[in-house]
C-alpha cells in the first residue's frame, strides 16, 4: 500500500511542487551555508587576533601542543629522574647468569631388551602432550630436592635468605601482608621457592627437544645445577624402569608358585577322574574303548569285501558252467588241479588236428581223439564246479565273520555311549588343567624377562643429552638497557598523558557564557571582547534559549512558535513520540525544513536524528557537515556502515542521515531492510523523524509502523481538505497526526543563529 491517496485531492493535485527544484535548492544551499557562519556585528578594529571557532566535541590539537610545549618542565624533570632512578637500579641489582641444556626425548629402548610380544612392532613417535609431561618431569618436586641436597642449595644464602638476614623492609611488608613472611616457611620450602624462581624448563616448538635453564649469581653455580638437573632426569627415568621392572618380578614371582600348586592340583585331578572312568589312553591319544571300536570297524569292512568277493567269483563260475561256455576263471585256470587236463586237452587237440588232415571224421583214430577231449572237458568242468563250492563256502564263512564282528561293533557302541559323560568331564578337567599350564609358562617366561631388565645397570631411558650447560660470562638479568628504556618512557608518556588530561579537563569544563549583541556604534567605536586563554566559538544552538511566541503581519502565530510547541508536546508524549513522520503537500522545500526547525527543537534536550527519504532536497547535504556522506542506499548496497552514512548538523547537536549521494535507485528505498535500518536507529535515539517528502512512492508500513505524522500542507489547501487529508493519515496506521497551520519558509527556518563564547 503506498501513501499516494491525497492525489485526488478536492481542490487540486497537491503533490505538484510550487517552485522548480533547479531553482530552489541552490538557494537554499546558499541560505544553509550563510546558517552555518556565526554572525558577530562587530566592527574591525586593530585589537587582539581572532580565534578560530571550535566545533562542539572537536579537540584542539594546537592548544594541545601549546600546553606541552608550556609545561615542558613537568614532563623532562620526571623522565629525567626516572632515567637516572632506572640507570642506578639495574647497576644496584645483583646479577644473574644462565646456562642451559637440552634433552632429546626419542625412545632410545633397546629391541632386544623389549619383551617377546613387542619386538616385532613398531614403536610410535612420542607425541607433543608426551613431550610436555616430560617437561612436568623436569619440573617435578622429587627431582628438586634431589638437586638441592645434591648441590647443597641450602647452604648458599641465594636461595635461603634467612641466612643472611631479612632487610627491614621486607619485614615490613610481610606485615602488611604485602610479601610472604620467610620466618613463616620451613627451609625447605624457602630453597624450593627460590629454585623454582631461577629455574625454567619447556619443550622447543615442533620438536622434541627439552630446554633446561638455570640461573644464579654464580655462573658455575648455573652451569652446574643445569647439567645436574639432566642427568637426574635421566637417573629418575632409569630408576622408574628398574622400579618397574622390581615390581614385575616380584609379582610374577608370588603368582608363578600359585600357578604351579593350580597345575599341580587339575592335572591330579584329571589322572584320577581317568583311573576311575577307565578312560584310559591308547595309541595316537585315542580312548581304549574308541580305539578297540575302530579296530572291530575295520575287520568288519574286511569280512563284507571277502563276502562279496567269493559271492561274485562263484556266480561268476556257475554261470559259465550253465551256459557250457569255455571256463577262464582265473580262480579255474591257476588251480593245480585244472591246469594238466588243460594241456593235455590242448595237445590231443594238436593231434586231432595233425589226423583230420588226412583221416576221415568216422576213423577209429579220429573218434579216439575226439572221446579223450570230451573226457578232459568233463573233467575241467568237474574241477570248475568244486571251485565254485569252494568260493560259495568262503562267502558263507565271511558271513558268519560279518555277524559276529557286528555284533561286537554294536555292543562296542553302547559301551561307548555309557562313557561319554564321563569323557566329556575329563576333556574339561585335562582343559582345565593345560590353561593352567600355559598361564604358568607364560608368567614364568615374562619373570625370567622382568628379572633381567631388572639386574641391568643400565637402562634404557626416553631421552639424551644433546647439549650440556656452559658456564655463561654475560649476565641474563638485569636486562639494563631495556629496563632503562622502558622505565625512561613510561614515565615520559604518562607525565604526558597527565598534562593532556588536566588540559582536555579543562578545555570541557563548564564557563561562564557571554552573549555578544549587535552594537551600533561609530567606525571607530568597536565592541571589544577581552579573549579567555582558550576562547571557543559556537552556535547559540547548542544552548537554545526558549523561543517566545512570535506574530506575523497578519497577527497570526508563526511557525515557529507553532513547531515549538508542537516539540513541546512530543517531548511530553515520551517514548510514544520516538518516531515522528513528517509529510506533506507544501511546495518547495517546505518539508524539509519543518524537519529541520522540529528536529532542532527537540535535540536541545535529547538525542535526535532525522532521515531523509525524500531525496529531492539539497537542504540535508548543506545543513550536514560532511556533504558528500553516503545515505541509506549505500547502506542497503552494503557499501557504507551505519558510522559513514550519520553525521551532525552545523548548527546543532542534531544527527543527520541522508537517503544517499547524487543518482541513487529510489527503489533501495522500499527495501525492507530500510526498516530494520529505522528500528535500529529507534534503539539509539530518543527521538527519529522521518523526512517523507509527499510520501508518494515509500511502504506505508515503513512510516507509520508506532509513527506519530506531521503534515505540512500547501498554503493553498482549504479546510476540509486538510481534515479529509488527517482522516485518511490515521486510517492508513499513524498513532496521531498533526497539521501545521503553515509551512516553514525559509528566510525564517535559516536565520543566522548569535554568536556566544564559552
């Protein structure tokens, strides 16, 4: 919904400005540039130079250097004393030296010495939080005390001040509860605390090297105690392995007796469950009973093969025989009782041969021959025919055999079902009893490697020294020249610092005001005004007087008066005034000045800023005291920030946001960003009035959302046009809606304010 509804007017279009913008806005630039000079009606005269204006909030930098440069004395004598105060202090304190040394942490466990599990794996590189506790290692309170009784720290009145006596001063401060009270700590804890003070330990970056320091007075001293703290490092790892190692031993050593009663005890256990189940063991680790069956089994098999095999030979033979075909059995053709009949049998068939070739088939010879075949074949088939009797009696004999071995393979059966509840308890017991064993083997083999990592002298540890402490001629504390430095300018910046506050504290600091009125007098008759030190000038806006109600020639009330009490009223309203929507029909630059002349009202008193969605006005950019500022469409183009596109105005204390430099989209405008631009300003402002111009192309919703409306029409418009024109403005959302009676011209919304010194 756009705000465009007083187009229609009943008199006439309304929106039509008055006075061409080519023409106005370079007059109002020159009304608002004339504004911004203060005006002081005074004759020249040859008196006292002038003093540039200051603006409020703005830091004068000359007067600035004019006070250093005046009160030089107060800067140059403490630095000085400082300078000489630091020199005599680090010549007066004792100095210490410092020496160093390095450690290397990189495993240097020997593979044969590792236990039999580990030696084929890879050792991993330590990482950084394994490096830092070495470092705590280092720093470790065991270690301390070592390194002190060792040295003799104790003795030295360096690290036990009691033995060379408390200054007073100290005293004093531990009475106070300053400084700790030496007498109040045992020795111990005074050496401790002395040695932790000179000592520094920590782990080189992105390596693994350990840097011990070590400081003291005496150079051989640091050296010494540096070189000793590595190797009691070194000693402390060594001795911790070896203690690892005794506590191993020892274990292993209590668990491995146990281990050898528990074996002891399962295997006896075993042994007798085995008597007295008769589960004893025979060959290849088999039960008798298993392998009796297995043995019976295997007869068994033989006895069906010889079955079957004389069963097939003697059908085989009888079948030859029924069919009176030729016997070749080899069972029929080995036998010694076959095998004469058959040669004779072959040489009478020579002979029959041999006569046939010459002798008839009916000769006497020929059928002798032939008789004494027939008797041969009759005779090897009668040797055939016992041969198959023979075979069919040893198939009745293996099964017989087969019987009795199935018999004994069944009851062998159901003797073996009987036994093997028992012989599963005894796999568990013999289970049993090898677990224990192997857990004694392997406890006894890791005593016999825990005993001589143990026995030996020297064990491997983490680290090594790569760098031994040297003794140092230079001292490391005091570092004089920095600590002269230092001292020398601290003192000069904060003497500074100091002059300057006093000074900013004074140039802020509330004074009597002076007005200067217009005075006439002659050429040589001047108003002379005796200048402060600091003389600063500034718009009488900046502590408004209250306007009185002024007449116009008409004896109407002007329009300031009119705006004034309309400031009045929305200072009343509160926080329900905070949004204020100024719009209107008027020609010209009507509008925006209302804003203006409203706005500065009300900032005299509060914090207030007014927006320009208008655009068409030039009088924003010569009111502001940056004009070529971005606005808000550079804000919604993300090309300038919230402190960019606010500045002030000449005149007063009042804010100004412009909608946006020459040729910007008026569609950025009806962004919806534009609002939350607006609540944004309403969270740091009392007061926020929008210059809407005719309002002709902005969201209702931007201007009226918790809005209070201040129209300002055209001088033209009659009554009930501006009533008509209120009905709608509530209609469309605004909270209250007032009309001015007139707009601000402006010849009176830029008179020249008077000019006050401070």
């Amino acid at each position: 919904m756009r705000l465009a509804f007083w187009r229609a007017g009943k008199d006439k279009a309304v929106i039509e400005r008055a006075v061409s913008k080519s023409k106005a806005e370079p007059k109002v630039a020159e009304a608002m540039l004339a504004e911004a000079a203060p005006k002081v009606e005074a004759k020249p005269a040859p008196a006292a130079p002038k003093q540039a204006p200051v603006e409020s909030g703005d830091i004068d930098l000359h007067a600035l250097g004019a006070v250093l440069a005046r009160k030089r004395g107060w800067i140059i004598v403490p630095t000085v004393l400082a300078l000489v105060a630091s020199i005599a202090a680090v010549n007066l304190v004792t100095p210490r030296y410092k020496s160093e040394a390095r450690i290397l942490i990189d495993g240097r466990e020997n593979v044969f010495l590792r236990p039999n599990s580990d030696r084929t794996e890879e050792r991993q590189a330590l990482d950084a939080e394994a490096v830092t506790s070495q470092v705590q290692l280092v720093l470790s309170r065991d270690l301390a005390r070592e390194i002190i009784r060792k040295n003799k720290l104790a003795e030295r009145p360096e690290f036990d001040p009691v033995l060379q006596g408390i200054s007073p001063l100290k005293s004093l401060a531990a009475m106070v509860g300053i400084g700790r009270d030496p007498f109040s700590m045992t020795p111990e804890e005074r050496v401790l605390d002395a040695y932790y003070e000179r000592l520094q330990a920590y782990a080189v970056d992105k390596s693994r090297v350990i840097v011990i320091e070590f400081q003291s007075a005496d150079p051989d001293l640091a050296a010494r105690v540096a070189n000793s703290i590595a190797d009691g490092y070194l000693v402390l790892q060594q001795d911790a392995r070896q203690e690892q190692a005794k506590n191993a031993s020892q274990w292993y050593a209590g668990r491995i007796d146990e281990l050898r009663r528990n074996v002891s005890e399962a295997e006896a256990k075993a042994e007798d469950f085995r008597s007295k189940s008769s589960l004893f063991v025979g060959t290849n680790n088999t039960t008798l009973s298993n392998q009796q069956m297995g043995e019976v089994n295997t007869q068994l098999n033989n006895a069906r093969a010889l079955k079957a095999d004389a069963e097939a030979k003697a059908r085989l033979i009888r079948e030859m025989l029924q069919s009176g075909k030729p016997i070749e059995a080899s069972e029929v053709l080995n036998s010694e009782s076959i095998r004469g009949p058959s040669q004779q049998r072959v040489q009478l068939r020579a002979q029959l041969a041999e006569q046939s070739s010459t002798l008839l088939g009916n000769h006497p010879r020929i059928k002798e021959l032939k008789a004494q075949l027939a008797d041969l074949d009759n005779q090897i088939r009668d040797e055939a025919a016992k041969i198959a009797r023979s075979l069919e009696n040893d198939a009745r004999f293996a099964s017989g055999r087969v019987q009795e071995l199935s018999a004994s393979l069944e009851q062998l059966k159901k003797q073996a079902t009987s036994t093997n509840g028992q012989d599963v308890q005894l796999r568990a017991l013999e289970r049993e009893a090898k677990a224990q064993r192997d857990l004694l083997e392997t406890y006894l083999a890791k005593y016999r490697e825990a005993n001589t990592r143990e026995t030996i002298d020297t064990a491997p540890t983490d680290g090594r020294i790569i760098s031994r402490a040297m003794v140092s001629n230079t001292p490391a504390y005091p570092k004089k020249l920095p600590i002269v430095l230092i001292a020398t300018i601290a003192t000069l910046l904060l003497s500074s610092g100091v002059v300057v506050t006093g000074e900013l504290l004074r140039q802020t600091a509330p004074r009597a005001v002076a007005v200067f009125a217009p005075v006439q007098a002659p050429v040589r008759q001047e108003r002379v005004v005796q200048p402060f030190v600091e003389p600063i000038v500034a718009p009488v806006v900046e502590e408004p007087a209250p306007l009185q109600p002024e007449l116009t020639a008409d004896g109407d009330v002007s329009e300031f008066s009119e705006i004034e009490r309309l400031a009045d009223s929305l200072r009343a309203a509160g926080p329900a005034a905070k949004k204020v929507t100024v719009l209107g029909t008027a020609s010209g630059e009507a509008i925006t000045l209302s804003a203006l002349t409203l706005a500065r009202h009300l900032a005299r008193d509060a914090r207030v800023i007014v927006v320009d969605l208008a655009g068409s006005s030039l009088t924003i950019a010569a009111v502001s005291v940056d004009a070529t500022a971005p606005g808000l469409a550079e804000l919604m183009q993300g090309e300038a920030s919230f402190a960019q596109i606010i500045t002030r105005d000449k005149l007063s204390r009042l804010h100004l946001a412009m909608a946006g430099r020459p040729g910007f989209e008026r569609s950025l405008l009806q962004s919806p960003r534009v609002t939350l631009a607006i609540d944004a300003l309403l969270r740091a402002y009392d007061h926020v009035l929008l210059d809407a111009g005719s309002a002709s192309d902005l969201p209702a919703e931007l201007l009226t959302a918790h809005a209070r409306a201040v129209v300002v029409p055209d001088a033209s418009m009659t009554q009930d046009a501006r009533t008509l024109m209120c009905e709608q403005l509530t209609a469309v959302g605004f909270s209250e809606v007032t009309m001015l009676s007139r707009p601000v011209q402006p010849s009176n919304a830029l008179e020249t304010p008077s000019v006050v010194a401070a």
